[in-house]
C-alpha cells in the first residue's frame, strides 16, 4: 500500500536513511495501532540520478507492507504532479489527450495512465 506524505525530495537526497519520514499511527488496512519499521524501498524521481530511500512499515496482524511516498508525486510517476499539470494545460497538447511526454527512463507514459485506468487523479 502507497502512503503520500508531506516530504522534501533535497532532505531525503541529503539525509538519507536519517530522514525522518513520518509514522503511521495504525494500520491503514486493518487499523491495527501497531505497525513495525520494515526497512526502505528504492524509488527513482526526477531529478535525481540515483535512487532515493523511502521508508516503508509492515502491519503485524495483517501483513499490509506501507510504502511512503511524497505526496508531490503519484504512485509508480517519476514526474511530479505540477510537472504532469503544466504539461496537461500546455496548449501545444491540446486534441492530443493521450500523447503526451514519454519518461523514456521508464517507459512510462504518464499522461496514459489516468486516462485509461479510469482512475481520477487529484492534481
């Protein structure tokens, strides 16, 4: 399960696993008040040429693993989302809603994803 949290990407960079990432206060699951430290996750963001460590926690009663994520990015996007925003409203765009910018890193086309997975994204 991803978590979005207020986070810095340059504070994370610099302090590395010295970040202090925010606890959960129970499981978002089950909320089961306990959940343990379950060490950190990879995650590559713009900007940035190597990974960045997020933290993540595990809930003992249900084995829900909660990933931390800044909530300035969605889940599984490089970019952030003002990035994905100014591109959506760049009238250079308009009448092309499903071709967009290509993370060639990836192979993600960010710009498909909430169009096709029907999902609502909250920018």
């Amino acid at each position: 399960m991803i978590w979005a949290v207020p986070a810095n990407l340059k504070q994370i960079h610099d302090q590395g696993r010295h970040y202090r990432w925010p606890r959960p206060e129970s499981c978002p699951r089950c909320r089961n008040w306990r959940v343990w430290g379950h060490g950190y996750a990879e995650r590559y963001f713009d900007g940035f040429a190597e990974a960045l460590r997020v933290r993540c926690y595990r809930c003992p009663a249900c084995g829900c693993v909660i990933t931390l994520r800044p909530e300035s990015h969605f889940p599984r996007i490089r970019s952030p989302r003002q990035v994905i925003r100014e591109c959506l409203q760049n009238p250079e765009y308009t009448g092309h809603p499903i071709r967009f910018q290509l993370d060639t890193q990836s192979g993600t086309d960010w710009t498909v994803i909430p169009v096709l997975s029907g999902h609502r994204f909250r920018f």
